[in-house]
C-alpha cells in the first residue's frame, strides 16, 4: 500500500511540473500588450472671427474690447533679482501706414481696429497687425515714465488729448506667417517689428512668437468673447536703446479680447 502512495506522489509531482513547463512556454510565446501612446493629441475648432465694419449689434462681426485688453513688458533689472514691468495705455489693432502716421486729436482709437482675421484651424488666414504709443508706456512710476522712459526711448512726452503715431512714438507688428505648434494647442506666429528707438531712421526685425487662442464662449447668454494672447521677445539694443539698467531682452505680452457686441 506504501509502495502505491509514492508511485502516486510521484506521478503528481511529473504532472505539476509539466503543467508549470507549458503554462511558462506559453506565457513566453504570447504577444506583449502595445505600448501605451505617447503622441500628442490636439483638438482643434473651427472658429472663424472677422472683424468685418465693427457695426455695433451685429454679431458676425468682432470688435476688439480694449478696456479688458492689455500689452505689457518686462526685462530683467540689471544687478537685482526683479523684474521691470509695464503697460502701455493705448494700442491698437491696424496697419499704420506711413501716411497714417501722425497726431490724432481724440480721446479714442485713432484708427479702426480692422487689420486681422483669426481662422482656429486654418492658420495660413490668420494675420494681425498691430501698434503701440511708446510715449505711453505706463509702470506705475510717475517719476520713471515722465523721466527716463521718455528720454531712454527717444520719444516725445504725452499730449493730452492728442493720440501720437507719429514714427518717433510708434513701434508696430505685423505677421508675417501663422502655422500650427506641433507640440500645443497654440501657434507659432513669425512676425517683423519696426521701431525707430533711439536710431535715426525705423528699423525692421523679424521674430518669432507664439499665440494661444482662447474659444469662443456665451456671456450672460447675450453675446459671445474670445481672446488672443501673443508671446515675443526682442533685443531693445537692436535699437539703439543704450540703457546699462535693464536687459538686452524685452518680453511682450499681447492680450486681447473681442467680442460681438
């Protein structure tokens, strides 16, 4: 009887060991699960938005909300750890020729805000166009923006009730290509830049930056918004801005909102 149990063991022992050996072979023979994707997935709408004649009521047609609209700058101060930060006031959205440059008697937009188009999934259409009063550059420091931004920028002082394109007081954008970021939802926006800062004459940089589109959304179930943020950066000793305060490199960020009223 003794001699039947171990022949009994021992078959179970062959049998579980070969169970073990097909189950190992067929866990090695298996096709491995594929690995997780690591692409990047970006959706895109397909908002278009024209500012068309800015008719007010009509809502195919986008008008530029300046009063919640900003550009801003900022550099490194030379020797601290801070930032120099500002504003400037007035901005706009056109191309200024040069027969456009000159004073305007207003209190408002001296001229239409008109010279862009943003199309969300066609970025060869979209350009912009756009300008600010350098004289009108705003820290918050009376005592920095009547000084030693007016004179450090080789422009004039504010004239009150008088809007200043004229080509000592304007710097200007225009792109010049619109293509998707690989990599975001964003843009990557190549641009020129003409200035004439402290030089004799305007001069005319090529720059890249990037956008970002913020969707279309509902207020108050009575009309819509959207918003356009644009990210650059130039070097301000490229024109002729001698300063030892403050960094080679000006960060500019563009923010503006829209909307159909």
């Amino acid at each position: 009887m003794k001699h039947v149990n171990n022949k009994i063991q021992l078959l179970l022992v062959f049998f579980l060991g070969g169970l073990g050996y097909i189950l190992s072979c067929t866990h090695d023979n298996s096709t491995p699960p594929p690995p997780a994707s690591t692409a990047i997935v970006i959706t895109r709408g397909t908002n278009v938005h024209l500012p068309g004649n800015l008719t007010v009521g009509n809502s195919s047609e986008w008008k530029l909300d300046k009063t919640h609209s900003s550009t801003l700058w900022s550099t490194n101060y030379v020797g601290a750890a801070g930032l120099l930060t500002g504003r400037f006031n007035q901005f706009g959205m056109h191309d200024v020729t040069p027969a456009k440059m000159i004073n305007y008697v207003t209190a408002g937009q001296p001229l239409p805000d008109t010279s862009w188009a943003f199309y969300e999934n066609e970025p060869a259409k979209t350009y912009f166009n756009g300008y600010v009063q350098i004289n009108q550059s705003n820290t918050g420091e009376p005592g920095r923006d009547l000084g030693c931004n007016v004179a450090g920028m080789g422009t004039t002082a504010i004239v009150a009730g008088t809007q200043n394109l004229t080509v000592t007081n304007l710097a200007k954008i225009k792109t010049t290509e619109v293509k998707f970021d690989p990599l975001s939802s964003e843009y990557i926006v190549t641009l020129t830049m003409t200035w004439q800062g402290k030089l004799t004459a305007p001069l005319t940089k090529t720059l890249v930056g990037k956008l970002k589109y913020i969707p279309k959304a509902n207020v108050n179930a009575t009309y819509d918004v959207f918003g356009l943020q644009l990210k650059f950066q130039f070097n301000c000793r490229d024109y002729g801005i001698p300063s030892t305060s403050i960094s080679d490199k000006i960060d500019i960020e563009c923010n503006m909102n829209f909307n159909n009223k």
